[in-house]
C-alpha cells in the first residue's frame, strides 16, 4: 500500500493519466498477487468506475481509509494530493512498527535461546549423570535430584498435562472471539504496566495520524472518526470514539468530548483544542501524531536497552544453576576415583 500510493502519487502529480499509472505499477510489481488484483481496479476503471469505486470492488487489499482519502481526493480534483497524503501515512506507521520490530527481535531471540539450551541440558545432558550416578551406587545433589524429578514427572504425566494446556488454551481461544472477551483484551491493554502507556502512545499516535490525514484531504470530521476507530482496531477505544461522534452530533466540541476519553492521552486533547482554536486542525494532528511515534520510538529502545541485560542475567542465573547441578555430581565422582 505504502509503494502503491507513493507511486500512484508521483505518476499523477507528471500528469500520467489514472488507468496508464494503474497498469505501469501492476507491470513493475512483483507480487503477482498484488498485479492481478491492480489489472483488475485497472478492468473496473476502463469499465466506467471511478478509482474510488475501483478499488473498492476489488476483494481483500484496499482498506477502507485508502478507498475514501481516494473518493475525497475525487471530489476535491486533488487525488495526487490524496494518493501523496496516504504514502506519507503508511510510510510513518511502517517506519513506527519496523523500529517496534527492530528492538524486540534481540530480546525475543534471547528467550527463544536460553529456551532451547534449558531444554536440552535438562533432556539430555542431567539424565546422563543420573545414569552414572546409579551405576555407581551414588545420590545426586539435591538440585540435581529435583530437576530430574520434576522432568521425570512431566514425561510421566505428559499427555494429561498437554491435553490440560490445549483444553485451557481452546476455551481462552473461544472467550476471546466473542465480543466481550475481544473487548477485555482490548481494555487491558490500555492497562497493562509501562506496556499500557505505550500501547496508549501507540494508539493516540495511530489515531492522529489518520485523522490528521483524512481531514487534510477533505473527508469531513465525522466521518474521519468513524474511519479512524476502525484503523486503530481496538473496541475500546471505537467505543470512545462512538462517544466522541455523539458529542459532534449534538452540536458540541470535539475537544472536550477528547479530554474526556479515556484511552486517550491529555496532551492529545491540548493539541486538538489548538487546532481548533487556529483552524489548522489536520496539521496540528499530524505533529502531535510526530511526537508520539518518537516518544514511542525512545520508549521502546529504552525498554529494549533495560530488557537486554534483565533478560541475561535471568538466563545466566538460570543456566548457573543447571550447571552448578551438573558439575556438582561431578566433583563426587572425581573424589571416589
């Protein structure tokens, strides 16, 4: 989506009609999946259809947000605008969930890690002594002993314990497809310690920034809630906005219907209430949507910074111990032979 808007952009913005820009980029793309489903907006266009209308017809690709930023940009004969508008917006959230991504891959891999090297100490290398140890006529250390115990009764009880966990696993599955188990999780995770705050700059990130691009475009306030709740894709916060566009029905302010949601940070309302006071409300979203996705930046790479060495001094905690019981039995038999 982000290549497809900043191409459809720069090839209007030359004066490359519509239907020629669709089929160049359906020519130059890779994915041939993507290819077929840009020949077929392509098809709808020569058809009669208008781009918006288009790429709403074709199944499965187009979000609802690209599709009306795209009827906006129709109505107003600034589609290049539009199209430029969602390339700079998809480009911000790529940027946003690539450095997200980039500093929890090192922490998950070092769980993943230490993980796999417990397993096989634990499987593989302790049963050995035990083994030794028996032949010998000798009682391991008590570490020892409790390790492979507690391995012995997980083997012994393995299908009861794996048939406990996906039975377990199956009704919290069921619980969180329905309505209210989807709106519980998503509540928690507003609430969830230092993670609830940056999922809350997450969203207020995500927030601003689609409704600072669509009312930039033209789409009008209402409607550029009701498309912003469902980009977020979290009911609790839809709810809020639902709350939010009841308050702009009656006649009200949108700021202070956001200093009062919930899920929303307090600066956020503070910046709407300047937009609107200086008639520069899409701008004022779209700096204030800045500063989050940077606070959300710093805070992540802090978190990474202060997860690395927690997480390997755990680990060298834990395999301490695993080879503190190994060498243990060890000096034993080094003190018999």
């Amino acid at each position: 989506l982000m290549f497809f808007c900043r191409q459809m952009a720069t090839m209007l913005q030359a004066g490359v009609p519509i239907l020629k820009a669709l089929k160049i980029i359906a020519g130059q793309t890779r994915n041939r999946v993507f290819s077929r489903t840009i020949l077929q907006a392509a098809q709808n266009l020569e058809e009669g259809s208008s781009l918006s209308n288009a790429l709403r017809n074709v199944p499965l690709l187009f979000p609802p947000l690209l599709i009306n930023m795209v009827a906006a940009g129709e109505r107003s004969g600034q589609l290049d605008t539009a199209m430029d508008n969602l390339a700079n917006h998809y480009e911000k959230q790529h940027d946003l969930e690539e450095k997200i991504r980039s500093a929890t891959t090192y922490p998950l891999f070092i769980v993943v890690t230490a993980i796999i090297l417990l397993a096989i100490m634990i499987l593989f290398v302790l049963p050995r002594f035990g083994g030794i140890f028996d032949s010998l006529g000798l009682e391991l250390p008590f570490l020892s002993r409790l390790i492979l115990n507690l391995k012995d009764i997980f083997s012994e009880h393995v299908l009861f314990l794996l048939a406990s966990v996906t039975c377990a696993a199956i009704l919290l599955y069921r619980f969180l497809t329905t309505e209210r188990g989807r709106l519980l999780k998503d509540k928690l995770r507003f609430r969830f310690p230092f993670f609830g705050s940056l999922y809350t700059q997450i969203t207020a990130a995500r927030f601003a920034r689609t409704l600072g691009t669509m009312l930039s475009s033209g789409i009008p306030l209402y409607d550029a809630l009701t498309l912003s709740g469902r980009v977020v894709g979290n009911r609790a916060f839809a709810q809020e906005i639902e709350k939010i566009k009841a308050a702009i029905s009656h006649g009200e302010s949108v700021t202070p219907a956001i200093r009062q949601a919930k899920y929303l940070p307090a600066l956020l309302g503070e910046m709407v209430s300047i937009g609107e006071e200086s008639g520069e409300l899409d701008t004022t979203l779209s700096k204030t949507a800045d500063y989050y996705e940077k606070e959300t930046s710093y805070k992540v790479e802090r978190l990474s910074t202060l997860l690395e060495p927690l997480l390997l001094i755990i680990v060298g905690l834990v395999v301490g111990l695993l080879v503190f019981s190994i060498l243990s039995p060890m000096y034993q038999i080094f003190e018999i032979i």
